[in-house]
C-alpha cells in the first residue's frame, strides 16, 4: 500500500504532524517543568523565611529544644514540607522528619478562663498543640485533666493530595473519640511523590549568624504537572493524528485524482489516439503539468501525422520513380529485342533504334541526376556556394538562352523592372536553376501570342524571384501538390518527369527561404521563389541560413 503515492503523501501529513506535536510537546513540558520548579523554590524560599524569623528568639541567649520541636512541627504540618532547624555549624537543632502517610494533626482546646503563657504573658481562651494521628492526647486522662469541664476541642487533620494539602476541622468535646483516618485518604497520601528541592536560608541577627532553616521533601507538583501536560499533548498528537489522516486523504486524492487522468491519458494516446488531451483545472503544478502534457501531445500528434504525410509522400514518389524508370527502361529493352531479332539487319532500323535508345538513356540519365541531387538537397548533403551576386544580372543571365525559344513559339518573353544594382549572397548555379525551371514551364503552357513575365521584388527580408505567363491557370486543388516530385496535373499537356517544381522548392528551402503559386483558372499563373536577404559582399560575409 505504501508504494502507492497517495498513501505515502497521507503518511508524510501523519508524520510532519506528530513531529511538530512531538517538538512542541518536549518544549512544552521543560518550559512548565522549569516554571513550576522555579515558582516551588520561591514557595521554599518564602516559607523558610517566614520560619526563620521565627526560630531567631528561640536561639538566644540559648536554643530551646521544646520550642524549636514544637516550631518545627507545626510548620512542617502547615507548610507540608520537611522542616529541618540547624544551628550555626549545621548540626540538626529540630527536625519534623520526612512526610507520613498518617500525618500529623494539630489540635485547638478552648474554654472560658482557661490561659495560656506566651512570652511570659497569660492570654485566654485558646491552647495549640501538634501529635501524631496515632497518639490521641484527647483521650489521655492526663490531658484531659488539664481541660476545663466545658472545653471544646478542635482537630485539624490534613489529607495529602496531587495538587496541595486539604484541612479537615473536627469539633467535639473532652473525651469523645476521634474518628481514624480513612483508607481512601491513607492511599491518596502514600501516593504523592516527593519534591528532591532543598532550600536553605540562614538565621541571622546583627550580622551574625546564628542557625539555618531547611524545607524539603513538598510535593512534587513540577512532576504532576508535567504528567498532566504529557497526557494533554498525547491527546493532542491523537486528534493532530487523525485529522492530519482526513486532511491527507482529502489533499492527496486531489493530486492524486490528476495524475490518474493524466495517467487514462497517456494511456489512450498509448492506445493510438493522438487526439486524447487532459484537462487543465486550475493553476497548480498539475495544472501546470497537464498543459505540458497536452503540448507535448500537440508536438507528438503533428508530428505523427508529418510523418505520415511523408510515408504517403515516400510511397507516391517510389510509385512515379518506378513509372518514370520502367518507361525508359522497358523501351530499351524492347528495342535491344528487336535489334537481337530481325530488325537488326536493316541498317535504317538499326540507327533508328539505337538513335531512340539514345534518347531513352538522356532521359534515365537526367531522371536518376535530378532525383540524386533532389535526394542530396533534402538531407542537407549539398554544401552551397554561396558568392555574392545581382539580382538584376541573374534574371538577365537566365533570360538569354530562352529567347530564341521564345520566339519559336511565338510567345513575348520580358523582364520586368527589376531591382536595379541589388547585391545579395547566394548559390547562383542553383538560383539560376530554379529560374530557369519555371521559366521551361511557362513556356510550354503559354498559349502562341502570349507573354511571360520575369522579375525581382523586395519585401521586408525576403527577395521575391517571380515568373508569370497567360496559360491556363491551375485549379486550387492542384495547387498544393504541385511542388511534390512527379507531378504533373491531372490535365497536363506537356510532357516532363515532374521533377523541375520539386527542385526549385528544394533550392529555395536550402537558402532558407520557400516557394510558392499564385493562379487562377484561366488567368495564368504566377511562381515566386522566396529568398531571404543576406549582407552584400562589402558587409559580415553572412549568407542565408541553410
């Protein structure tokens, strides 16, 4: 389950969330951990020295050992802590003894004119004393003899708890018993922890000093807290846990659900359909994702379908170069037969056939010429020659053998106001071609009394080399296949291999330029060939891109 991605993105949400429940948590617990032991230290401190301002008269001019007991007990019961008295070489004076289970109890007797002493002074009504739990003075004759007959009794009992101590007052009368305590309330002080904190502070008077007070052993609230503050943040890592899992499972469907169609997608077009595109929603990174995906597919479809146009394209020209071959071909053959045969031993049928066998060869030898050096323009095989040269001096040059030819077929042959004294960078054998190709056309489709145009035009970065002539025109869906090597036309009337358009569009595109047709049914036609424009001679030397 883990290798999917879904679920690992859900584990990484459980797992980023626990580590900063995690790291919170231990921050969190030494921050209470150190603030409850510093505020428990200062709680030590306060009591300590409330106590030793009470310890200091009781050490001069010599410690009194009942009082500093006495002292030392009822504190320890009020400040439930271990309380230590110390002279000043440190040897115990009085010590209330670490904490029981059974505390101790502090009991109050009161009663009309009954007196105590204190600092030689007789106060009535009220008389204090601490015992243990276990040793009930109330119900010792010899306490209670001490008591008026109307004397009520008070005891202050304590219950230790995780938070503090409880006091329990009691009230009854001289000789009553007095209830034990309870075995909930002996568990629940047998389980409070001890604090390890032991705070000291000195006894002085004039400078001098004459004892110290020691607490110790409170209960240990730093522990308690920090246990509270555990188990509050395992609660929290629980509900952090679960819902880091439903907002995971909720996050990750999203991503998820989006690589799944990507995924269908890809799959499709595995299948063969190209046409499959996935659905761009948004602009996250998926979106993002998707529209990538969906170019490649554009860039992975047309180029299928280039290649497919090619392979027709390929297949088309093995048909018409085979056509083209076999007629040469099959016609020496034939006339080889006749010459093995009978026809060879009449002297005129000999030359008449060996004069055609002739004729057939030029046309084999042209054919395999023209399709090599097409062959050779395609794969970028031909290193052009590029010099500089005019334009208007090109068309001249291209003009001049067509004259003649021209005139035979009674047709005017002009150029056009060219671009006078335009210097650019190019192959002129080839350009020269190209021209002459067109112009062959137009000759053989200009009708007697017509005229063929040849000129020059500059547009932005382009040379425009143009022949027009006043033959029939050609139908717009004929247009576009034109320029395919071996054809013809569905109609054409003069013969040809059909390679002459091919090659002025392969001469055009290894300038870096193209060719193209501009015609109408019966409005002639018009065949450009766009070059781009290089520097003159003079400039970089930089020539058109091939």
């Amino acid at each position: 389950m883990m290798r999917s991605l879904r679920w690992r993105l859900v584990a990484s949400y459980i797992l980023l969330t626990l580590l900063t429940v995690t790291m919170t948590g231990f921050l969190a617990l030494s921050l209470v951990g150190r603030y409850v032991a510093q505020q428990e230290a200062r709680y030590l401190a306060a009591n300590a020295e409330g106590i030793a301002h009470r310890v200091r008269p009781l050490l001069r001019p010599a410690p009194h050992p009942l009082a500093l007991h006495d002292l030392a007990h009822t504190a320890s019961f009020l400040g439930n802590a271990r309380v230590r008295i110390l002279d000043a070489q440190e040897q115990p004076l009085a010590d209330s003894g670490p904490g029981r289970v059974t505390e101790d109890f502090l009991w109050i007797a009161s009663a009309s004119g009954m007196t105590v002493p204190t600092d030689g002074e007789e106060r009535g009504g009220l008389m204090l004393s601490l015992s243990p739990l276990d040793h009930r003075p109330a119900e010792e004759p010899a306490f209670l003899g001490t008591l008026p007959a109307d004397a009520e009794i008070t005891f202050v009992r304590r219950v230790e708890g995780a938070w503090g101590s409880q006091f329990i007052f009691e009230e009854i009368h001289a000789g009553s018993p007095l209830d034990a305590p309870s075995q909930q309330e002996v568990l629940v002080a047998a389980e409070v922890p001890r604090s390890p904190q032991v705070v000291r502070v000195p006894v002085e008077e004039g400078g001098l000093v004459m004892g110290y007070v020691e607490l110790s052993g409170t209960p240990d609230l730093s522990a308690e807290a920090v246990a509270t503050t555990r188990r509050a943040f395992g609660t929290a890592a629980a509900g952090a846990t679960l819902l880091a899992l439903l907002v995971g499972l909720v996050a990750s469907q999203r991503v998820t659900a989006s690589l799944h169609a990507l995924a269908l997608v890809a799959r499709r077009m595995g299948e063969g359909d190209l046409a499959a595109r996935a659905q761009v929603v948004g602009q996250d990174e998926s979106a993002q994702l998707a529209l990538q995906f969906n170019r490649m597919a554009e860039r992975l479809e047309s180029s299928f379908a280039a290649l497919a146009a090619e392979r027709d394209t390929l297949r088309r020209f093995v048909a018409d170069a085979s056509h083209e071959l076999r007629t040469p071909i099959t016609a020496m053959r034939t006339f080889n037969e006749l010459l093995q045969g009978g026809a060879g031993e009449k002297a005129d049928a000999r030359a008449e056939f060996l004069a055609e066998s002739a004729v057939q060869l030029r046309r084999l030898e042209w054919i395999t010429h023209h399709l090599l050096d097409l062959a050779r323009l395609d794969g970028g095989l031909v290193a052009l020659e590029l010099e500089p040269d005019e334009v208007d001096l090109l068309i001249e040059r291209v003009l001049r053998p067509f004259l003649p030819q021209a005139q035979t077929h009674g047709v005017e042959l002009v150029a056009a106001t060219p671009l006078p004294h335009a210097e650019v960078i190019w192959d002129a054998a080839r350009v020269e071609g190209a021209l002459a190709n067109l112009l062959d056309n137009a000759l053989k489709f200009t009708p007697l009394g017509g005229k063929i145009e040849v000129g020059a035009e500059r547009r932005e970065a382009m040379i425009e080399l143009w022949v027009r002539d006043d033959g029939p025109g050609i139908a717009l869906d004929e247009q576009p296949r034109l320029f395919e090597r071996f054809y013809r036309g569905q109609d054409s009337r003069a013969e040809g291999s059909g390679l002459g358009l091919a090659i002025v569009l392969s001469v055009a595109q290894a300038h870096g330029g193209d060719a193209r047709v501009e015609s109408e049914p019966g409005h002639g036609s018009r065949f450009v060939i766009e070059l781009p424009v290089s520097l003159p001679a003079g400039g970089a030397g930089h020539g058109p891109a091939v």
